[in-house]
C-alpha cells in the first residue's frame, strides 16, 4: 500500500456532562483526527491525546506538529507500507507514541478495509461483544457523584470505575459501595494524585473489596507501587507507566503491578497492544482496555482489542452516549452491559464526515509527498 496525502483535523466534541480527574477538567474532548488516502482506499485513525499535556507529556498541539514536520514526511516516502512496518519506519522518531498510534490505526484501517478483514480478526479476538464498565469523574458533591453512579448502574454498567485524589477517595467509595452493593465490580483511578507516604491512607481502600487501584503515583516511580503492592490487598494495576511491552514485563517482574490497563494510544499502536496482552497472558496478568473519551473512530478500534481472550476485567469502553450527544460514527449503543464489537472491514465504521467538518476547530491541512 502507497500512502498519497494524509489529512489533519481538528474536531471539538462537547462532553455531556464535564469530567474531572485528579489533573484536570474537560468539557469538550479536542480531537486530532487522521484521514489517509492511499492507492488501495481510505483509512482513518484518532489521536488520544488530550488538549493539554496533564495525562501525559503529549499534548494535541504537539502531535500535530510532530506528524506533520516528522511522521508523515516517514510515512509518504515510503513505497510500501504496512501496519506491521510503522514500528521500524518510525524508530528514527523517541517516544510520541499517541502520535504514532493515531498514524498507525489510520493504516490498519486502510490496509484492512482494502483487504475485507476486520480489526477484531485480525488483531485476534474471540468474542463478539465486550463487558462495558463506566469511569465516573470527581463530582462537586457526594450526593451529585451517587446520582451519577446510579445512572450508569441503571443503564446496565458491568463495573464502576472512581477516579479520586487526596481528598476525595476513602467517603466516596464507601458511599458507591452502599449504594451498588457488594456484588457490582468497583474500582479506583488516582491518576498519578499519590506519593509514597500516602500508602497507609490508601491501605483503607482494602475494605470496600476493590477490583484495582490503578496509577495511584508518578507514572516514572515504579519503586512506589511495588512497594504499596506489598502491604494492600487490593490489586495494584499500571496505567501512565505502561508504555511498552518491555516496561510491562519489567513492572510484572518486580511485582508494581498485578493486572494492566491497556490503552493503545499510551502504547504505540493496536500492534504494540498486542504485544503486551500477549506478554501479560504468557505471566497469567489480567488486561482491561482503558479509555481515552474517544469517539466512535477510536472506540471501534477498542472494543475490538477488548475482545481479544486476555482482557477478562471490563474496560472503560462505554457507549457513545455517556460522552456525547452526538457521535462522528454511527452511536455505540449498550445492551445488557455489553457492546458489540464492529463486523466489517477495517474499524468497521463510518466516519460522519458532515459533522467532523461541522465541528472542525481548524480548517483540515492534507500533507503530501
Ligand atoms: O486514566 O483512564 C484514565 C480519560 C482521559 C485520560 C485518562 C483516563 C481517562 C478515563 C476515561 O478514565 C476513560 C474513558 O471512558 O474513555
Ligand atoms: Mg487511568
């Protein structure tokens, strides 16, 4: 496959309702969008990075530059190019993996549209719909938060996932444990919020029989989690540190980490993906499929990594409705908890054209060779 241009948009999404981490606040998700054309069809990948380098140290400013000026000067020159390439043709550039990841999932699309075979079979999944669970986001207030949650219980939800920070973890989660019960699947996401002296704070959290706490300190301080793995018993899960297959072992070995949040844009790419749920399956470590608030390009994508046999915990693949009111594809829709995981070929979706441009925050730049 020849790549002949590769389209940048910029899309803003306003979220239903805003969602607070414990780094910050959105209410509108700015999306970089990829749009390739190549001589075998059209394929189009989505950029996870968020508008302001607070997850990570990419940013969607930074992306777009490092596309246009590096990534795509790589990829137009190449005569022949595959998903299985981008890893080799892009090692000249560090790091900048969402970049690369929304570049890489562009080409899968193209290259598996052209070809008529899904994601989902390609990537090797074995099941034909996904358990969905909901990241809830800090409320103002306890009661707020609850009202929430039950929504989300009512609209079938299969687990809840809390984010907190100091300040707002041990009452909260004990509030959503009432008012679920003991049977709903609850767990925590501190972002990053903690350091190593809050690990007997957190020790509190045992009692509400969590599935995880994930990334409770800096995403470079694997010391800290081995040693907070060692005296709670809830499992300990990674999610900012897990950007390579190599860090994952290294994180399993040394006992940081005992089930990851896989999330394809932190990684590299859908192949990269792989590579660690494969790694995790061979040590017998749990995957989930995190989320990054994607629209329907990139949950299409998602929802068929998270039906590959490893990921046995729900991920934060939720329906299109619990971020927007209007999606760039066709809606994903919940039932009985569960989304289906896309058929045809490529992502299996279609881009709403008409609403990218309507939504557009720049006019789209189309690079060449
Ligand atoms: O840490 O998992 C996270 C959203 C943006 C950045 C980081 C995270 C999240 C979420 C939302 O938790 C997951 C989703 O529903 O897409
Ligand atoms: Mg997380």
């Amino acid at each position: 496959m020849r790549v002949e241009s590769i389209t940048l948009h910029r899309v803003g999404m306003p979220l239903v309702r805003p969602f607070e981490t414990s780094f910050g606040r959105e209410t509108e998700r700015d999306v970089l969008l990829v749009e390739l054309h190549t001589d075998s069809g059209v394929g189009w990948g989505e950029c996870v990075a968020g508008a302001a380098p607070n997850y990570s140290s990419e940013y969607v400013d930074g992306c777009a530059q490092v596309i246009e000026r590096h990534l795509a000067p790589l990829l137009l020159s190449a005569t022949a190019v595959q998903a299985r390439d981008l890893t080799g043709l892009f090692a000249p550039v560090v790091g900048h993996r969402m970049a690369k990841a929304a570049l890489e999932a562009a080409v899968l699309d193209a290259e598996l549209r052209a070809s008529g075979i899904s994601m989902a079979t390609f990537l090797g999944a074995e099941r034909t719909e996904v358990e969905c669970g909901v990241s809830v986001g800090i409320s103002p207030t306890i009661d707020e938060l609850l009202t929430e949650v039950q929504g989300y219980v009512n609209a079938g939800y299969r687990r809840i996932k809390l984010k907190v920070k100091p300040g707002w973890d041990i009452e909260p989660v004990r509030r959503v444990r009432e008012l679920i019960g003991a049977d709903l699947g609850l767990q925590v996401d501190a972002n990053t919020a903690y350091t190593r002296d809050d690990i007997a704070h957190l020790g509190q959290l045992d009692e509400f029989d969590l599935l995880l706490i994930e990334q409770p300190f800096d995403e470079e301080d694997i010391a800290s989690h081995v040693e907070l793995a060692r005296v709670i018993s809830t499992p300990v899960c990674l999610d900012e540190s897990i950007v390579s297959v190599g860090i994952a072992i290294d994180a399993i070995e040394r006992g940081a980490t005992s089930i990851i949040n896989i999330k394809p844009g932190r990684v590299g790419g859908y192949l990269p993906a792989v590579a660690i749920h494969d790694a995790c399956v061979g040590r017998g470590v749990p995957v989930w499929c995190g989320g990054m608030l994607e629209t329907g390009i990139g949950r299409a994508m998602n929802v068929a990594l998270a039906a590959l046999p490893g990921f046995t915990l729900p991920g934060d693949t939720s329906a299109s409705d619990r971020y927007y009111r209007e999606d760039l594809t066709e809606p994903f829709v919940l039932s009985k908890g569960r989304l289906a995981v896309p058929t045809g070929p490529g992502s299996g979706i279609t881009v709403r054209t008409d609403l990218v441009q309507q939504l557009a925050l720049m006019r789209p730049r189309t690079l060449r060779p």
